[in-house]
C-alpha cells in the first residue's frame, strides 16, 4: 500500500480552512506567517512556493521575503529582529540550508520561540526532549502522522531512523521513542547498516542520498517512510532515498516521493503557524 501524502495533506489542510476561516470574527485577523529565503537554490524556491501556495489553501496570510545570498549574517538578524517584534506576525520561518557565511544556529536562536514554525529553536528542542509541551518539527511531525493515519502501531514496533539530523533524524527517533517503540538510530558510520535496517519494522529514511536504500536491505512487510528528495542523477526526476520499484513489492506500506513525506511537511508548518496564532490571541 502506498500512503499518499498529497491526499492525506489535501484532506487536513481543507479541515484547517474551515478553522481559519472562524478566525476573523473571532480574533480579528487570520494567522500571518513570514519565509525568508536567502538565495535561489532551486528545490529551496520549490519548496517555499509550496509553503506559499498551501498557506493561500488553509487561509493563512503569507509573506515570503526573498534575499540574495551576499546577504549578511547582521543584515537577517535584523530582518528576524524586526518580525520578532511585529504583533501582526505570528510564525517566523528561514528556509534552510544558508550560505555558508551565516551561521545557521544564530539565526534559528534568534527567533522569539513563540514564533518558531519550525520547532528548531534551542528551547523548543530542549522542550520536545524533555515532554514538555512545545512546537514540533514540521518532518517528523508529518511522519508520525502518516503512520497513525495508516494504521501503524508504533508501540513495541522494532523503528529503525537513517540519519540522525537536527530537522528529521534525532526528533523523529524521539517521537517514535514517545510513542513507545523501540528506536534505532543509524548514520554513515554504523557496520552492516543493511542488517540493521532488516530488523525495522519500521524504516524512516533520511539521508539525502538517491536510492540509497536497496530491496535487500528491507524486510518482507516493513513500514518505509521515505524523507528523501533527490534528483535522479540517471534520469534528473525527483527520486527518494529509496529504491521504490523493487521495495514497493516488498514493504506493506511505502511512502512515495514526490507526493509523501514533502507534502507533509508543509501541511504540518500551516498547523504549527495556526497553534502559534491561537496561543498568542487566547493568552
Ligand atoms: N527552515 N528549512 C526550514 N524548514 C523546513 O521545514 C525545511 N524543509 C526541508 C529543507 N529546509 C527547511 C522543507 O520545507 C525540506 N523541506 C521540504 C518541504 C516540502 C517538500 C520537500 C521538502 C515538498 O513539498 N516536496 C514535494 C516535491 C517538491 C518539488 O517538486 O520540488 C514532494 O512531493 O515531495
């Protein structure tokens, strides 16, 4: 079976509209989410105008300020500073990855946590990994939500995590943790990785690597989530971190790229632009 995440992400984002919709008798104004992208990198621009077109979907306001990527580090703080302090704007968002010249960590501290869409604010990660309430990464909280949708149990599953990024790797090792499975986390240096990840019955994928994952790396029946979103360097189309054909006969559900996990993604930065507007306007 193949979980469409563009279906399941159509479905949500009508449901949210209907909120949204409430919104301005109720509050005034609609949710306002800021993207700043910085530089032209082609699946950045694909992946903002997404963001763009889904918020227009759900109702929420959106801007999205572009910037060369000559930009400097002081320059966007200002930006972020600026935003932080705009009571109209409720979700702050910077498109990763940034020129190497900015540092990356700086800029995700530097938006106000009550604004972080993204959930990678240093307190909103101390927050997930102490079960405190916070907002949760945009990836991993799709992922999770793919899998109850398709009926997954996660509890006692044996889940096995390919990269351990701040964005997707560690937080949905943790999600999955809190959902009572039993979590592997693996990266470019564990030994028999195929061996390892023959053991998932749950397989989340997220290393960046075309194709990485082979037939015979997965077990008959295993749950594969594919985060990747890669360019087939034979074909130059959109292909995941694993190797669909053969893995689709083999797994009892699959995610596809595109049309999985991406759409996810974005579906749950709307719901995290929405939580943020609600704790500010019922404060
Ligand atoms: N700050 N940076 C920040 N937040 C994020 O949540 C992201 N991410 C990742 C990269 N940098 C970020 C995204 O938005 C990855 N990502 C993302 C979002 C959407 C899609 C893929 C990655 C997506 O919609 N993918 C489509 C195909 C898009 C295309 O045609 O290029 C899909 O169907 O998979």
């Amino acid at each position: 079976m193949i979980i469409s995440g563009k279906d399941l992400s159509a479905r949500l984002k009508a449901e949210m509209a209907v909120e949204v919709a409430s919104f301005p008798e109720k509050y005034g104004r609609v949710p306002h989410l800021v993207v700043i992208l910085v530089g032209e990198d082609p699946g950045s621009v694909s992946y903002v105008k997404g963001k763009a077109k889904a918020s227009e979907a759900v109702g929420i306001r959106n801007t999205t300020i572009r910037k060369p990527d000559t930009i400097s580090e002081e320059e966007l703080l200002g930006i972020i500073d600026e935003l932080n302090r705009d009571d109209e704007v409720d979700g702050i968002l910077v498109q990763l990855p940034l020129p190497r010249h900015i540092n990356e960590d700086r800029i995700i501290a530097a938006i106000r946590k009550e604004k972080d869409v993204d959930g990678f604010h240093p307190m909103n990660v101390a927050s997930l990994w102490m079960k405190q309430p916070c907002t949760l990464p945009c990836t991993p909280k799709g992922i999770i939500r793919m899998l109850c949708e398709a009926g997954v149990v996660l509890e006692g599953s044996n889940a096995v995590v390919v990269g351990r990024s701040n964005i997707v790797g560690l937080p949905v090792a943790k999600l999955l943790l809190d959902a009572n499975a039993t979590v592997t986390v693996t990266h470019s240096r564990t030994k028999n990785l195929g061996e390892v990840t023959h053991r998932a019955d749950i397989l989340v994928v997220a290393i960046g690597r075309p194709k990485f994952i082979k037939e015979d790396m997965v077990r008959e029946g295993a749950v594969v989530i594919d985060v990747g979103v890669n360019r087939d360097p034979e074909t130059g189309k959109l292909c995941g971190d694993v190797d669909f054909e053969p893995i689709e006969k083999k797994a009892s559900i699959i995610t596809p790229v595109p049309g999985g996990v991406g759409p996810m993604t974005i579906c749950c930065l709307m719901e995290n632009t929405i939580e943020c507007f609600l704790r500010k306007m019922e404060k």
